[in-house]
C-alpha cells in the first residue's frame, strides 16, 4: 500500500505544491522562499519520517504570511489524502522534545475533528526576518486541513529559535506515532465508529 500524495493549490497569493510519502525516510526538499521556514520544514520532515517535497512562491513582497498559512493548508491537505481515510493508523501520538533551555511537548489525535491548542509564547517578535506569531498561524492551518487534533505546548523556554525548533520537531515526532499502521486495526479506521 502506497501512502503517497500530491497536493496544489493556486491562488493570487501563493502557488504551492507539496508532495508526500508518509512511509519515507525522512528526505526534504523544501523551496519556500523564507529559509528559517525552510529549516523548520526540513526539521519536520526528517523527524517525523516522511518525505516531503514543497515548492511555494509566495507573495513575499508584502510580508511572509499568506506563504506560510498556506504552506501549512497544503501539507495538511497533502497528508490528509495520503492516510486514505486514515485507515489502519496508531491514530494517537505524543512526544516530549528538549532543546538546550526549551522543552515543548505535542500530543496528536488524527480524528478528522480538527482543533489547535496553542501555549506556545515566544520571547521575541522575530527570528531574524521571520514574525513569531506566524508559526501558530502555520499550526493551525496544518491540523485544520489534516484533520488533527494538535495540543502544542512550550513547557519552558527562553531562546525563541530553540522554542520555534522543538515545536515542530514535537510536532513530526507525534504525528510519526500517529500514522504509524497498527496490525490490530486490520486496516479499519481505529475508531469505535468504524470511520473517521
């Protein structure tokens, strides 16, 4: 069974295609125009053990939000379609990243009910040229078209890159728990429904 997908979408904004293998190794190849951005993708990626492929040309003449909300939109969308229903999956996932100062913690339901927590606080506006507050836009964007319910927590922290780092690697590293296949579903949605 293939858990591949590839996902575009084209607006007078951005233009954006993300291709995924939920079963990879890690490889990124990620072109988004903003190289922290990049960074945390590539972080991404390779935690949470998925190939990812993104190309988004974006409006960045006017500022990095609608590149990176959108981003989010399509990698959520992309990896939506690859779980196929989210059919045979651990469903559930959780991890506990440190770095350095920061420890962050996410826990994942991908139950189609989709629905962000947010404690995350960061100590500065920006990351070099990149706006701080744009990172939940980008989390929230995700678990709203993957269908996940995402609880993303800085437990403490004070560097805003190491805050920013272990979020997302959080992130990947529950979401690899999550789509995880689990024999005892029999390839069914682990559900009590039957689907989610």
């Amino acid at each position: 069974m293939s858990r591949t997908a590839e996902v575009s979408r084209n607006t007078k904004e951005t233009q954006i295609t993300v291709s995924v293998d939920l079963d990879g190794s890690g490889v990124s190849d990620v072109e988004t125009g903003i190289g922290f951005f990049d960074h945390m993708l590539d972080a991404f990626a390779r935690h949470g053990g998925i190939d990812l492929k993104v190309r988004t040309k974006g409006d960045l003449h006017i500022d990095f939000h609608h590149t990176v909300e959108d981003t989010g939109i399509v990698i959520g969308q992309a990896i939506h379609k690859a779980l196929d229903g989210f059919k045979g999956i651990r469903r559930f996932g959780h991890a506990y990243i440190p770095m350095d100062e920061t420890l962050a913690r996410c826990a994942i339901d991908l139950s189609n009910r989709p629905y962000l927590i947010w404690n995350v606080a960061f100590k500065t506006p920006k990351i070099g040229e990149f706006d701080t507050e744009l990172f939940k836009e980008f989390h929230h964007a995700f678990a709203m078209n993957l269908g996940a319910c995402v609880h993303l927590e800085t437990l403490y922290g004070d560097n805003s890159h190491h805050i920013a780092e272990s979020g997302f690697k959080a992130l990947a590293r529950a979401l690899r728990n999550a789509i995880e296949l689990d024999p005892k579903t029999h390839g069914h949605a682990p559900s009590t429904k039957g689907v989610l």
